[in-house]
C-alpha cells in the first residue's frame, strides 16, 4: 500500500464507559481498543498515521509509538471536525489515499482494510465506505443505494421510516482521496439531528460535486462491532476470545475445555501444546510444540520452549528453554532464563536470574539475582540473599553444585563448579572448586538435661 496514509479517531468521550480516560484505552484481551485499530492498519501496510485525541489525551498519547502523530480535537462536533481537526495532517498526504477509522471498533481487521482499498483504486473512486449488513441495524448509519450506486449515508436520528429498514450499514471505516477530502470537509454543515458535523455527509458531497464514492461489503458483520459500554466490551472479549482459539484449534493447538481461558491475540503456540482451564496467556507470549500449559497458570510476555510442563504456575516477561517442569505453584518473575531440562518444583520463586541445563530446585527455594550454571541441585528451602536492606546483589554458581537444604548465600559470593554446602549453611564466602562447605554452629548435647527441660523431676 504504497501513497497511503490513516486517520484514526479516537476523541470521543466515551460516557457509557465511565471510564475516567479515553474509551479507546478500555481493553479487549488485554490490550486496548486503540491497539487493535493500530496493529490493523499496520497489517494492511497503511502508511503514516495520526490519530485525533480528545478525553485523557496524555493517556492516549502514552501507548502511542513515537512516529504517531496525534492532532487535539478540544471540542466534540461530530466526527466530520474530528477529521477537520486533521486538516493540515490530510494536506500534508495531498495525492495520497486516507484511511478513516475510528478508535473503538477494534474488528476492523486487514483483510477487509486491503479489499476496500482494491476497490477504492480500481474504481478510482474519491470515497470508498467499508459497509456491513448486520441483523440490527439500529443506531448505525444507513447506506442508501439508488440506480447510480450509494447516493448517501444517513444517520439513525436523520432518517426515515424506509431508511430505517435498510440493513446495510455504515461500518465506521471510509478509503478517501485526500484532496476531494479536503473539499468536501469545507462545506459540512451541521444541519442534522444531532447538530454536528458529520463525515458521513462527505458522500453525498463528493457526489455532488461528481466524483465517483461507492461502498465495499466487508462480508462480515462483526467488523462493524464496538464498544459504547462495559457490556458491551465483555462482549468483544468473547467474540475476540473465540477468533483467538479458531486461530489456534486450525494450527493444531488442543484447548480441552476453554473455562477461563483467555489467550491474547498475539500469542504463537506450537502444534499439540495442550492449554487446559484457568490459564491467561497475555502479551507476546511464544510457546513451543509439545507442552502442557495450566492449570490456572498465567504466562506473559514469556517464552516456553517445546515439550515443557507448567502447573499452575507464574511466569512474566522470562524464558523456559526445551523440555521445562515447572510447578504446581511457583513463580517466574522477570528476566529469568531457565535452561533446558530444568525440574522446578512447588513453592519456587525465581527472579532476575539465569539457570543452565538440567537445574533441579524441586521445593520451597528462592532464587533471585543469580547465575547459576548447569546440573545444580537446589535442596529444599535454599534461599539466594540477595538484598542486604542497601542494595541487590549477585549469586554465583558453577557447574555441579549441590545446595543442600536450607542454605543460605549471602549474595555477592560465588560458588567454584562442583561446591557442596552441607544443609544448613549460610554461606557467606566464595567457595572453591569441589569444596564442602558446612557453616552452623556444631551440636552441642547434654546427656539427661531434656528432663530438666521438659518438667522438674520429682524431689529435686
Ligand atoms: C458513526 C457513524 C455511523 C456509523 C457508526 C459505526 C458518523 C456521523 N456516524 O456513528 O454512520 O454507522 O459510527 O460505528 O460518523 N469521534 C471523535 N470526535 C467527535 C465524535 C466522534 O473523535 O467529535 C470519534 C469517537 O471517539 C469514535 C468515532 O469517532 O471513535 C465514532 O463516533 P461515534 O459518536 O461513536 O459515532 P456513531 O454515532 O457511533
Ligand atoms: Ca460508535
């Protein structure tokens, strides 16, 4: 898509969404609406982007990239003076074709993006509205077809009882010749029920002055779908959620029973990978062939090598290489990288920390800030400290080393490959290679003194 450019408008208020920001940062799978709007144009290879905010403009601005240009629109008179508001954006793209969309309909997706554009090129039209025939129409804009085409779009409050009845709809998406634009942007008037400037009357403008406008059937009604209120978003959710799993069933992905599952449309998963209940998997999560995921686990943001097991489990923003056993119960917190073949049992909390091949810490351990290298056994109750109340610090361990139970290493010490500490320890010294270490105090037993312990002997 060469010589294109978008506009996306994103300054409604939103009222029925009581959010205290803009309606378009509310969130379908995790990621807001805007989101969406932005991850399709770029999709559909849409050129330079601005997009017109309004309510909670810092908000808005705050999940844009850099090269987003963004234009105020300080008053809200009607979609038409939101685009106006754009005017030196549209100028700067003079004889370049304008994608219009707006900020709250996140299902707008490429393909249908790409096939409006064919026609609008093919046709040479100034004006191309991307149109739907859904069940209900109300509320939505209606397409007014006549002998020469689409003559008009008329707004449910400006229509009669015989527009009412039309089913096609005006989907919220238009491809624009930026110069016809232009002028038919000068002569809206708010002659209308509602008193605004709408961008709908471009149509019948750009007729009038005898360009060439049609519509393009998307084919698909849920593209027209939005969001005005929290129901109404739980509802994308759901919709969302199974375009999600489709996409996922068709790549040989094994969903049992989908009951709290909830998968973020960004997530690649490998074929025969089992997700069961109660597992989220937000962000750009990437998960290899083989593996089982959940219970109740929620990943994020993280990467999971092929054929590895994680039971109701954490794991944010870390990487689990090939062949990983994690759970039930533990935490992967961020930038961890696990090595493959690692056996990480219940009550384990892993932080800032990269573990080598076959690593086992089976119970109750934390680990954090530490390099760890390859085949180390973590006993029971191992704790890396790694803060001292001032600063964090590092733990290092070589190749071999077992950490018996409830060791502790007062982090910065290093462990040569192959260090032993005896249960109990706490390990304040680097360790040599191959070295025992055993620091606690020795047992000191008193033969007899329990009974005085326990309870004064008769007479005594
Ligand atoms: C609009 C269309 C209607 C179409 C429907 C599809 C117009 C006049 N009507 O109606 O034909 O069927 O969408 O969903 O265009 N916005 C601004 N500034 C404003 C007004 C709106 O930025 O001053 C933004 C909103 O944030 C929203 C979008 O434009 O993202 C659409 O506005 P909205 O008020 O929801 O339009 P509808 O009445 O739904
Ligand atoms: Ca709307």
């Amino acid at each position: 898509m060469n010589h294109t450019c978008g506009l996306i408008l994103a300054a409604g208020d939103g009222k029925r969404m009581r959010s205290k920001s803009s309606k378009v940062l509310c969130q379908v799978l995790f990621q807001p609406m805007l989101r969406w709007v932005l991850d399709n144009c770029a999709g559909a290879g849409v050129g330079e982007l601005c997009v017109v905010v309004g309510k909670g403009a810092e908000d808005v601005r705050g999940i844009l990239p850099e090269e987003i240009a963004t234009v105020e629109q300080r008053e809200r008179l009607g979609t038409g003076h939101a685009v106006r508001c754009a005017a030196d954006f549209i100028r700067a793209h003079l004889g370049e074709d304008l994608l219009v969309l707006f900020g709250d309909a996140p299902f707008l997706f490429p393909e249908v993006i790409e096939k409006a554009y064919r026609q609008h090129k093919e046709q040479g039209n100034a004006m191309t509205v991307v149109s739907a025939v859904v069940d209900d129409p109300f509320g939505y804009g209606r397409i007014i077809r006549g002998e020469n085409g689409v003559e008009a779009i008329v707004e449910e409050r400006d229509a009669d009882d015989a527009q009412r009845q039309v089913r096609e709809i005006n989907a919220g998406a238009c491809w624009y010749q930026c110069g016809p634009l232009l002028e038919a942007l000068e002569e809206l008037t708010p002659a209308n029920a509602q008193g605004e400037l709408y961008l709908t009357d471009t149509l019948a403008i750009l007729r009038g002055k005898g360009y060439r406008t049609d519509a393009c059937d998307a084919g698909d009604a849920r593209v027209v779908l939005g969001a005005n209120s929290r129901r109404q978003l739980a509802q994308l959710n759901d919709i969302a959620r199974e375009m999600v799993f489709d996409r996922l069933y068709d790549q040989g992905v094994d969903i049992p029973v989908t009951d709290g599952v909830i998968i973020s449309p960004q997530a690649v998963i490998g074929r025969d990978t089992t997700i069961l209940p109660g597992t989220v998997i937000k962000g750009n999560c990437v998960i290899g062939e083989n593996c089982v995921i959940g219970p109740n686990s929620m990943l994020e943001d993280a990467k999971v090598g092929d054929g590895s097991v994680v039971k109701a489990t954490w794991i944010t923003r870390s990487v689990l290489e090939d062949h990983v056993q994690i759970g039930p119960f533990s935490q992967v917190r961020p930038d961890c990288h696990i090595g493959a073949g690692a056996k990480i049992g219940d009550f384990v909390e892993l932080k800032n920390s990269v573990l080598g091949k076959d690593v086992h810490a089976s119970h109750l351990t934390y680990i954090g800030d530490t390099d760890c290298g390859s085949r180390v056994n973590f006993g029971c109750g191992v704790v890396t400290v790694n803060y001292n109340g001032t600063g964090k610090n590092r733990t290092v361990i070589g190749d071999d080393c077992f950490i018996g139970c409830n060791t502790n290493l007062v982090a910065p010490v290093k462990l040569g490959d192959g260090a032993y500490t005896a249960a109990g320890s706490t390990v304040t010294v680097d360790l040599p290679e191959n070295s025992l270490c055993i620091a606690r105090a020795r047992e000191t037993v008193k033969e007899q003194r329990g009974l005085y312990s326990r309870k004064k002997p008769e007479g005594k």
